[in-house]
C-alpha cells in the first residue's frame, strides 16, 4: 500500500517514517506469542511449530528484511539504494502476513508429522516427533483452508494499516489546525 497511497517521494517518506518506528511491535509480538505458547504446550509448541519450518523460516527472513529496510533505506551511504529496501517491504507486507495466517492455521488443520512420546525414554534416539513426508511444512502451503486463513490475515492487516493511517493523519490534522486555530 506505501506505493498506491503515496504519489510523491514526500508522501512515500512520510508513511515510511510512521511505520517505522512500529516495526518492532512484529518481532516482540512473535516472540512473546512463541515464548508464551513454548510455557503454556511445549510438547504441542514443538510439533506445531516444527510442522511448518520452512514457513516460519520465511516468516522470520521476512521480519528480518523489515527491519534491515526501515533502519537503513534512508541512511547516508546506502549502497543498494532506496529502492532495494522498498522492494523488502512490499515483500514483507506481502508474504509476510500471508504466510504468517498459513502458519497459524496449521494449528487447526494439523501437518503431516506423526507424534510418538514413547521415543523420550529412548537414549539412542529421543526424537519424538517425524515427519511423515520430505517437505519438511511445505505441503500447508497445499491446504486450501490454510490459504484461506493466510488471506484472511493478509486482508485484516491491509485494513488496520489503512485505519493507522487515516487515524494518524486526523491525528495530524487535528493537532495542526489546533496550532493555527489557537495562534
């Protein structure tokens, strides 16, 4: 959306510097969320977790290239330019939510690994989770109600931002025609 709301390099800046400063409420939201479910369900958090690898793995690249493009698009001395660190985000705003539905609807709809909590006495191998394919949390992405709920987040999130920014520009508006209507 910071293409289509924006149509000059100001206005792009803008947004960029109100979303900026929110981009660690992502990471401190997934880890709290996974630190808490890892307190609540270990053995569950393994599994679930485990079940889509490959999708939190993105996830998490994802997050990380937020952050990279908000703390270095507009620095002095950027080498990949301006452009590169706005690709990130549109990939981050993309993917990122959507897979972020994929992975949760997992807990839902299951993953294909099979759970035997016998193995935990077993010295030699104490592994008690497997999977039972080689795609190691790529087939959720097969799953039409998993595509179904990553669509679903991808579409709430696109409404709380436009709701972010048509509250921080009432916010601004508010705040100056306060300073001119009072001076």
């Amino acid at each position: 959306m910071l293409f289509t709301l924006s149509k000059t390099e100001d206005e792009h800046r803008l947004l960029v510097n109100v979303l900026g400063r929110k981009w660690e409420f992502t990471f401190t939201t997934l880890v709290t969320f996974g630190g808490a479910f890892f307190a609540s369900f270990p053995l569950f958090y393994s599994t679930s977790f485990g079940g889509a690898y490959w999708v939190w793995m993105t996830i998490l690249f994802c997050f990380t290239m937020q952050a990279v493009s908000y703390e270095f698009q507009s620095k002095p001395g950027n080498v990949y330019g301006t452009t590169t660190y706005r690709i990130l985000l549109f990939l981050n705003g993309l993917l990122g939510t959507f897979l972020i539905g994929v992975a949760i609807a997992t807990f839902f709809t299951g993953s294909d690994f099979a759970v035997n909590k016998g193995n935990i006495t077993n010295q030699l191998a104490p592994v008690i989770s497997q999977w039972q394919n080689p795609w190691h949390g790529l087939e959720t992405l097969l799953n039409l109600r998993n595509l179904a709920l990553g669509l679903a987040v991808f579409f709430l999130a696109r409404t709380q931002a436009l709701l972010y920014f048509i509250l921080s520009y009432l916010f601004c508006y508010l705040i100056s025609y306060s300073v001119c209507y009072f001076t």
